[in-house]
C-alpha cells in the first residue's frame, strides 16, 4: 500500500472532519506512506479541532472548505484546490461525506428521502463533475488505471446492495432513505465509470464495513483504525480490473 500512495501527488478526501474520513487522513499521514498533498474538506472546518490539529503537524494537509450539498461551495472549492495542485492535477478523489438517516417504512417521508439522497448520492456526482478538469490533467500525465494516475472513488455501503437485501437480510436495518440512497450512488458510481472510462479515470465503489461510530456498536462492528487501514489497502492496489466495480473493504466484489 505505501508504494501506491507514494505515487499519488495528489488527494482528496470529503467529509474529513470526523469518522472515516478523519480516520483517512490521519492514517495516511502517520502511516509512512502520505502522497504530496492531501486535501481534507469539511463544511466547517473551524470546528474540526482533530483535523485542525492534524494539520497542524503535517504540512502535507491542506484544509478546504466544502459544503457538499452546496453547489456554490462546491464550485469555489475547486477553484481553490485547482489553485493548490496546479499542473499535477487530482490523482484521487474520495467521495466519502455522507449521512444516515433512520427511517422505516411507518416513519419515512419525501423529504427524508431527498436529503438522504441529496448528500449521498447527488453529492458525489455533482463534486465529481466540478473537479473533473482536475481528474483529467493528472489522467493526462499516465498510463493504465489506478491511483497512480486518476481514480475517483465513492464510499457506499452493504446496505445499497438490491441483491442482499432479502430474506434475514432485508430484515434488519430498514431504512428507507439510507438504503437506497446508496443504491443510487451505485449506479451513479457505474454511469460515472462508463463516461470516465475514455479519460483513464478509476471509477469505483467501496464499502467500508460496519464501523463503530456509524453503526451504534451493531453487528460486532469494526473500529475506524481497522476499516481505513483495509479500506486504504484496497484502494492502493486498484487497476484497470477494477473499474466500475462494487468492492468490499476486504477486497471481494459485492453483489449490485
């Protein structure tokens, strides 16, 4: 994995304030392995004291301001990061905000369902589209597929599966708005890929497993130190095999 992050220059890493995508920061750069620049984004980033403090000790990590589900935050966030990597471009852009919110079929309404989907799946496609240009001039400078070059990667679930939800396992965890929200970014995740695949952009999907802080302990859930380290295991040794593709955090490819 530190050979695969090295060549990276560049990467961009949303919802870093807390939670997995706090986690993505910090490992990336205490672990030996840190690419040139890593740009954390937050929609506060004055409250994000641990990654504030994070930054404050390596110079490797810039902090943007990025509100994902603003498009003008958005777009002035990619004029900043354009101004910051310059001629390398974008090498990685983990598309990692996202929210989960609780709803059964007796409690969900439309407008659950519209923020769910706005955050998690709208989000991602929107912030990929801004920071396209970025994508394109580091796919520029290299060949085959991969972080090494560009790669856009989205953080979804399990749970967004159509396949596994049935039988023992549709019988837990019904949300409404997460659950198909991530179905969304699924998709979207396989539109992207199919248009990008001419650009030698990376485009994939990645589930993380369920995490400590996110899942409320169910499940014997993981902690965020052992989901990064396999998530950022996966990510560094992807290729051209695994373009458009729906992965588990241990690597094996997850049922659409």
């Amino acid at each position: 994995m530190s050979g695969a992050f090295k060549n990276c220059r560049t990467i961009m890493i949303t919802g870093a304030s807390r939670g997995l995508g706090l986690q993505m920061v910090e490992t990336l750069v205490s672990g030996n392995f840190s690419p040139g620049k890593i740009i954390a984004t937050a929609r506060n980033p004055a409250g994000a004291q641990e990654l504030q403090s994070l930054a404050g000790k390596y110079p490797s990590i810039h902090i943007i301001t990025l509100d994902v589900v603003n498009q003008e935050s958005i777009e002035r966030a990619a004029q900043e990061v354009d101004q910051l990597v310059q001629e390398d471009g974008l090498n990685c852009l983990i598309n990692n905000a996202g929210i989960n919110v609780v709803a059964n079929f007796e409690t969900v309404t439309a407008e659950k369902m519209l923020d769910n989907f706005h955050t998690n799946s709208v989000a991602p496609l929107m912030i990929t589209k801004a920071f396209l240009p970025l994508l394109r001039r580091a796919a520029a400078k290299g060949t085959g597929m991969g972080i090494h070059r560009s790669a856009v990667i989205n953080i979804t679930s399990l749970l967004g599966s159509v396949e596994l939800n049935w039988g023992d396992r549709g019988n837990t965890f019904k949300w409404y708005p997460y659950r198909t929200s991530k179905s969304a970014l699924n998709m979207v995740t396989r539109c992207m890929a199919v248009d990008l695949e001419d650009d030698g952009i990376l485009c994939m999907a990645l589930h993380p497993g369920w995490v400590r802080t996110d899942m409320g302990g169910q499940e014997a859930p993981l902690s965020t130190e052992e989901s990064i380290s396999s998530v950022l295991s996966v990510i560094g040794e992807l290729t051209a095999k695994d373009h458009g593709s729906f992965l588990h955090y241990t690597g094996e490819t997850l049922p659409w």
